[in-house]
C-alpha cells in the first residue's frame, strides 16, 4: 500500500507536533501543507515535506491529501472541514470541532452525508495511561479533574477572544469534561458557575456533573490561577490518581483497599498524538468512517454539554 497522504491545515505549534509523529510513523507522509501565509507553508513544507499552499481549499483539493489534519483556531474549524469533506477526505479535526453544538451538529452531518471519516482529535482518548484507567477502575463514583493556569489577560490572545473561540471552558474544559465523559457518559444534569474576562468570555469555571448512577464529576478550569492540572478517579474498590498534566499523563497510580499501590508509567513511543494519527490510518484501510474510540455522538454530546455550561456561565454576569 502507498502511503497515507496528509495534508496539515495550519503551522502553530500544535500542527508541528502531529507532523512530527506523522512523519515518524510508517507508512504515512506529509503530501502538503496550508497556512495564510505561503512563506510559513513553504518553511514548514521544507521541513516536513509536502505542497505548500496559502488556501485550505486548495489543500483540500490537492489529490496526493487523503487525510486532513485540522489544526486552525477553533472557529475555522467548520470551514476547512467542510473543504476536506467536500473533496471526499477524511479528517482529523482539533478540538473542540467547532465552537457551538449547531455547527458540531452541521460538521458530522457533512462528514455522515458524504460517508467521510471525521473524528475529534481528542489525544487524552488514545493515552494509554488513560486507557487503563478506564480498564481498570470500575463502578466509578467520582471523577475530579482540574485545568487551570495563569493568563495575563489580552484581548487579542485567543483564549480571550469572542471571535476566535476563547474562554476557559471551550478551549480547556473539553478536557476534564471530556474525562468524566469517557469514564462516566452523559451527565443527568450539569451545575456550572464561573466569572468573565474583560472581552465577555468565561475566563475560569467550574462545574459539578451528576450520573444516574449517583456518581459525580467535579470540574475545574481557570485562565486566572494555576491548579494542580491533576485528575482523580475514585471507585468501589480502586482508585487512580493522574499526574499533570491529566489529559497526557506520564504516570498514574492505582491502589485501594487492600490493592498495593501499582505505579504506571508511559512508553513515550505510545503518545497520544501516536493514537490518533494510527486510528486514522486503521479506520482508511478497514473502510470505517467513525472512531469507536472517539465517537462522532460523544463529540455532539460534548458539544452541546459545553453550550449548556457557556451558557450558565454567562447568565451569571449578563
């Protein structure tokens, strides 16, 4: 088999370490790449290989690309998604996939109409710290998790800005509220309280879920103080406890009742980032347009759990 063309939409940071790992990883390459700017594309295509372009549609359109890497701000998103899934290539979108569950909902309904791949690249899912966990701690009563760190405040920076998707909750809470949904599904109901920024953003919140199971999800996220970035996860008879940051431990502790505390530690080879790019290329060959590691439902339920708690933050100080 030939191999697996990616193209690279953006050159931030975060689209240099998945292009690290594609181009690493057997049987894959980078087949292009696209950025606003031509002259950072062609650096970084000079690096890592590929067609530099200054339009994600021309990326998208390019016919070496049989997988897109999404690595935008959140709010272009939707817009370079919908170029690869018009082209017929599958896609690796960042998280969150978009910045409101009604354009989640339009992203996956392409992706399902079209019968292209399209999956949330959720790093923390593929960890294999955070598998075992999941493996190994079972009737699950609480899970606690915290991000948390301290950002002057700027108007322009992303993480402040309406207009590029920033705020505390979409850009760090799909991390804790994405680990009490991988451990513990669909909340019954969601308490969220929180304060702004200057720019009318959630600059820090926190939340308390509640499982029909009687379980909780204790939840905290900050642009204005720096939290322990711990998680954890409390059962009937084992417990882990994850280091910082949790959504990419390198070590995490199970014990218990009567349970010697086992320490695990990651094989550095086995990232997440790893996982993803991996999941991608299995799901290619085996024809599948979804990941059951990261289902496109549990995207949609996470996009609309994070509507509701945006929107209770921000009742609080309108």
């Amino acid at each position: 088999m030939a191999d697996l063309g990616w193209g690279i939409a953006a050159t931030g940071g975060i689209a240099r370490t998945v292009a690290e790992v594609i181009a690493a990883e057997p049987g894959m390459r980078i087949a292009a790449v696209a950025s606003r700017s031509l002259e950072r594309a062609a650096a970084f295509a000079a690096e890592f290989g590929g067609t530099a372009y200054d339009s994600y549609d021309e990326l998208c359109a390019d016919p070496a690309v049989e997988a897109v890497y999404v690595a935008t701000p959140h709010a272009q998103h939707l817009a370079v998604a919908e170029a690869a899934i018009a082209h017929g290539k599958a896609v690796l979108c960042e998280k969150p996939l978009t910045t409101s569950a009604a354009d989640t909902e339009r992203m996956v309904r392409l992706a399902r109409e079209a019968g292209v791949f399209l999956m949330e690249a959720m790093w923390m899912r593929f960890n294999p710290l955070i598998r075992l966990v999941k493996e190994s701690v079972t009737d699950i009563r609480s899970v606690q998790a915290s991000f948390g760190f301290a950002l002057p405040f700027d108007a322009a920076h992303r993480l402040y800005a309406p207009e590029l998707g920033g705020g505390a909750l979409l850009d760090l809470g799909i991390y804790p509220f994405g680990l009490a949904q991988l451990l513990l599904g669909q909340p019954a109901s969601v308490h969220v309280t929180g304060s702004p920024a200057p720019t009318g953003v959630d600059a820090e919140a926190g939340g308390v879920l509640i499982y029909p199971s009687g379980a909780r999800g204790l939840v905290d996220v900050s642009l204005l103080a720096d939290y322990p970035n711990t998680a954890s996860v409390v059962g009937a008879s084992l417990r882990a406890e994850i280091d910082a940051p949790f959504w990419a431990p390198r070590r995490i502790v199970l014990s218990g009742p009567g349970v010697e505390p086992s320490e695990h530690l990651l094989d550095p080879a086995q990232n997440g980032y790893v996982g993803e790019v991996r999941e991608v290329r299995d799901a290619l060959a085996e024809g599948r347009t979804e990941s059951p590691v990261m289902p496109l439902d549990e995207s949609l339920a996470m996009a609309r759990l994070l509507d509701d708690a945006r929107g209770q933050v921000s009742k609080l100080y309108l």
